[in-house]
C-alpha cells in the first residue's frame, strides 16, 4: 500500500518567498492569514527543503510578522502541535523566552511558589537549552531543585493543583515545536517560533503574563492574542523584563495590561516597591545553580538581601495579574507575608515531593 501523503495547499515556502514575503525588509508583503496558516502547517511536517525554510524563517525576522500571521502561526501551533492539559484551578499562565537567561538569576521559580503560597496558582513553561542563546529556563532551575520536570500534561496539571506552582516541559506539551530546534539551531539568529512558542499556555489559563523590551511589542503580543481564533485570554500583563525574561528589570519599567479588549500602560520604579538597586546587583556565576540555592534561602527566610526583594516583587506581579490584588502594593504585602508565614517554603517542599 502507497503511504499517504499529506495534503497542504497552494503555498509552498519557496512560492511565498518570491511572491510575497522574500524581496526585503521595506518591499516585501505580508502574507495573509491562510498563506501563513499553510506556511507553519508545512514547517511543522518538516516539508520545507532546509534551504528554503531558513531563508523564509529570515525574510519573516526582516519584515517582521503582523497579529494576523503570529496569530496564525500560533492556532496552527494549537491545532496541530499542543497537547493541552488544564488544571482545575486557574492559573497564570507564565510565558518566558524559551532561549533562557545567562547573567542574571531567574526568579520565575521562586516567585511562582510565593504567589502559589499568597493564594495566585502559576504555570510554567519550557525547553531544554532552545537556540539561540541555549541559555537557563525554567526547567534548569526546577532540576537544580530536585523537581521533576520531564511530566506528561497531565502530570503537569496535577502538580498545578496540588502545589499551586506547575511546570510544562515543551518536548511533552509541544513536541512539534520541539522537533524543530535542529533547524533553528542552524539559524544563529531567533525566529517567530522563539514568540509564538511563549504563547503556547498549554494550561489553557485566562491570563498570560510576559515580557517584552519595547511597549511595540506587547501591543503585538496582545494583538496577535485578539486575532488568534484558539486563544482568547482575558487578561494580559506584560513588563520590562531582564533579558527578555519574565523576571521584572529593576529601575524605571513599563508595564502593559490589556483586560476586557482595553489596553493601558504605566510606569512603576522598582525602588518603591524595595528593588532599590540596579540590574547587574542581579547577576550570578551560574544561573541554573545560583538561581536555585537563592531561591531556597529566600523562600526559608534566610535571606532578605535584593534577591529577596527581587522575588517578592515579582510575586507580587503574578498576585496582581491574576487579580488577586488590586494594586502591586496589595500583591508585595501578601507575597511578603507568605514568605514570612512559612507558606512559600512548604509550597517548595510540596514541589519536591510530588
């Protein structure tokens, strides 16, 4: 018997790359929302001569992508890709750059257990050493800690509801995603995967939470969610983050929140909420090791030092996003008092035994 082959349309890479998306970063026109539909389906089967598919990867970085193609990337990603697997309580959804960080600590763990503690559940999400920086994740920091990472969904939701923190490992959740990394590995540079797969929420959560370096990009973050047909948050929170990561920059930083289709923007300096420092007071030897014994004495009380300070704002972002605070001053006192209490440590202890 012939082995099926699988049917795509009219829109091979190559054809979009001369008549649509391929003549340069002023020239070039955006694809429509079917011409890219077709494009990530064909990326996804690995149909694309390697060629072909990195110079279209790099034609669509000139360009940059509209909402209309992120968004049909990522209901692509969701149709064909995801496997979702929703806790019964409703957490934030957390979406980091993939490719990690490598100067400064990762907080994201921490502060997820402080704010499972005050009451907010947390989702993580990530790769292992994703192109191109292959730097510190999530899921270096959890093995650092003890925690099993390499969870099915389902198992990822269970520890949601359980400890009120929970982490998603892309090979698992996205393994389609994850089958590209040989191909962007071989790019040197990011690509729209590097965006869409932050955006993966395979927790299914009402609100997501990211970063971004300038206030453009959150808006087309937040665009691409209203145009995407598989997605559809209602609250979205974006910040400032250090090394693109979702761990808050001390300093002057913007924050974006879209809630109910409007969408606004404010200042918040760090030092008012008692990050009085500046971003390298932040930096680590080694990431992955650093992050986690930081982690474990902040959380036991041991510290109170910038990092302490560093983790409960953070929390306190989680808190508020959620809205399980009003304001961040709300969210810093619940964060702190969990650390205080006892409750963060115990939810860390949690995570280690499920």
């Amino acid at each position: 018997m012939a082995k099926a082959t699988r049917s795509f349309g009219d829109w091979p890479l190559k054809r979009l790359m001369t008549e649509v998306v391929g003549s340069g970063h002023k020239s070039a026109d955006d694809m429509t929302r079917d011409q890219a539909r077709e494009a990530f389906r064909r990326i996804l089967a690995l149909e694309p001569d390697p060629t072909t598919l990195g110079a279209f990867w790099l034609a669509n970085r000139w360009k940059r992508n509209t909402p209309e193609e992120l968004a049909a990337y990522v209901d692509v990603m969701a149709e064909e890709s995801v496997e979702f697997a929703e806790p019964d309580c409703d957490p934030v959804d957390c979406g980091a750059n993939y490719d990690g960080k490598h100067t400064s600590a990762l907080l994201g763990v921490g502060a997820g257990l402080v704010a499972a503690a005050a009451g907010t559940p947390v989702v993580a999400h990530s790769g292992d050493r994703v192109p191109t920086q292959k730097a510190t994740a999530y899921r270096h920091v959890l093995d650092e800690l003890g925690v099993e990472t390499d969870l099915s969904p389902a198992e990822s939701a269970d520890m949601t509801d359980e400890v009120g923190f929970g982490f998603y490992y892309q090979p698992n959740f996205n393994p389609g995603v994850a089958g590209l990394e040989d191909r962007r590995d071989q790019m040197g540079v990011r690509t729209f995967v590097n965006t869409i797969e932050t955006l993966a929420n395979p927790a299914r959560a009402d609100v997501h939470l990211g970063s971004f370096y300038h206030l453009p990009y959150a808006k087309r973050i937040i665009d691409t969610f209203e145009a995407s047909e598989r997605y559809d948050p209602s609250r979205v929170v974006m910040f400032q983050g250090m090394e693109g990561y979702d761990d808050i920059r001390p300093g002057s930083t913007k924050v974006a929140v879209w809630d109910g289709g409007e969408l606004s923007d404010f200042d918040i300096r760090t030092e008012e909420y008692g990050m009085d420092f500046a971003g390298e007071d932040l930096a680590v030897d080694d990431v992955a090791a650093d992050s986690a014994r930081i982690t474990e004495a902040v959380l036991a009380g041991e510290r109170t030092d910038r990092f302490a300070d560093a983790i409960a704002v953070n929390a306190a972002v989680r808190i508020f996003a959620r809205r399980d605070a009003e304001t961040l001053d709300e969210g810093l006192a619940a964060a702190r008092g969990a650390i205080e209490d006892g409750s963060a440590e115990e939810r860390l202890e949690a995570l280690r035994a499920f």
